[in-house]
C-alpha cells in the first residue's frame, strides 16, 4: 500500500535524467579547466560537448556527439568524475577567448540536451585551486590529513 498514487509515469521518468548545475573556467598554469557539475539522475551514459563561440560561430573543441575541429584536437582533453565533466586546453591564449559552453546529454532521454555558457577572457580568469577535486571527491580524507597536525599537537600536550 502506497500513501500516494502508485501510479506508473514512465513518460515523467524520462525527462531531464541530467541538468548542468555550474559551469566554471579556471587556469591551471598554461591550460584552461572547464569544469562542468552536473546533477545526474540516471545511470544511462552520457554524451558531451564542449564548443567555443566566436565571431559569431561555433567551433567543437572536444566531443561525443560530433567530430571536433583540427585545431583543438591536440590541444584538449575531457575527464568525467563522479557529476563532473572537466574540459582540459592546452597552451591556452588571448585567441582561445570566447563563449564556452558544455552541452551533455543521457543515452535514452528524449528531453533536449542541457547546455550551460560562460564567457572566458584570459586576463580575468583565476587560478584553479589545486585540490578542488581532492574536495569533492575525498573530502573525509582530507579532513582526516588536515586534522592530524592537530592530533598530533595533542598528543604533545598530553605529555
């Protein structure tokens, strides 16, 4: 017995198995990071696509849905972790600015794809932290090697 209607909703399940939440640009040296969270609400695989607007037209850097354009291809590269699509240019310069945007897509979801834009400018752009993926990955793990100058110091009192 269920307290609400049990009633099947197939066509409702299938809608929006993933939504981009954030998109972020960073540097990291010369490359620039583009980090894509996404909230997944599916197992299906997913498909993505990174492009660059500018003058107006649309240049793929790096992709699962299409073929990316020759001057990006040995430059970029795409990790996925755990709601998180990082897009990776190497040798990043002024001629890379633009609006970046990541589009993904879930195998068997009809909805249209989820597309989020950001403007990237070179001269504004911060560094990336170092372990902002350690973050949200390992968080305990990093509280755990956080906490030990600590404990330590502990044990030193108690002496």
């Amino acid at each position: 017995p269920c307290p609400t209607p049990c009633l099947p909703l197939p066509v409702l399940q299938a809608a929006h198995c993933q939504m981009v939440k954030d998109l972020s640009a960073c540097l990291l040296g010369q490359s620039l990071r583009v980090d894509c969270r996404y909230e997944n609400k599916t197992s299906n695989p997913l498909t993505y696509e990174f492009s660059i607007t500018k003058d107006n037209r649309k240049h793929v850097i790096h992709s699962t849905m299409s073929v990316s354009e020759n001057i990006y291809r040995s430059r970029a590269n795409v990790t996925m972790h755990k709601n998180l699509v990082c897009l990776y240019l190497q040798s990043f310069t002024t001629s890379d600015e633009g609006v970046y945007m990541c589009e993904l897509k879930a195998a068997s979801d009809y909805t249209s794809n989820q597309k989020k834009n950001i403007t990237v400018i070179k001269d504004k752009l911060e560094k990336c932290a170092g372990f902002s993926l350690l973050i949200q990955n390992t968080s305990w793990l990093l509280l755990l090697l956080l906490s030990l100058p600590l404990l330590q110091a502990v044990d030193f009192v108690s002496l």
